[in-house]
C-alpha cells in the first residue's frame, strides 16, 4: 500500500504501463511464432514485414531494448534466407 499521494499515483502509472508493454510484448511475440509457424517460406516471407515492424514498434516504445530488438529481427531474416535455400 502507497504511503502517500505520489507513490499511489505512481503505482497507478506504473499499471497502466504494464498493461501497455504486455500488449505490445505479446503482439511481437506472436507476430514472431506466426513467422515460425509459416508453411512455406513463401508465406514466411509475406509475415516478416509484420513482424519486423511490431518488433521495431516495441523497440522504440522502451519494451524491448534496441538491441535486443536488431537480434530478433537478424534471427528472424537468417532462419528465412536459411528456409528460402
């Protein structure tokens, strides 16, 4: 429990927050499980500009560090060249 008015309202901040980070997480977790799970490298390669730009989106939001997010994104085009062979 908040002892005073500004750790209240930063608690309210800090769910409000969390619920925004979850939401995008979980957008580009499932945009990438939507690139592995392609049939064909076809339709791999037709998911990956989604993909990229919810990455992308999380990345400048603060959800995901920038890194982090260049790794994903490089991870993600090898497996699909590696699938295109």
């Amino acid at each position: 429990m908040a002892h005073s008015k500004q750790a209240a309202k930063r608690n309210r901040q800090n769910i409000k927050a969390r619920e925004k980070n979850k939401i995008q997480r979980t957008a580009f977790k499932s945009a990438l499980k939507r690139v592995k799970a392609a049939d064909s490298p076809a339709a791999a390669k037709a998911l990956v500009p989604q993909a990229m730009k919810k990455i992308d989106k999380a990345a400048k939001n603060g959800v995901i560090h920038k890194n982090a997010a260049a790794r994903m994104k490089s991870r993600m085009a090898k497996r699909l060249a590696k699938a295109a062979k």
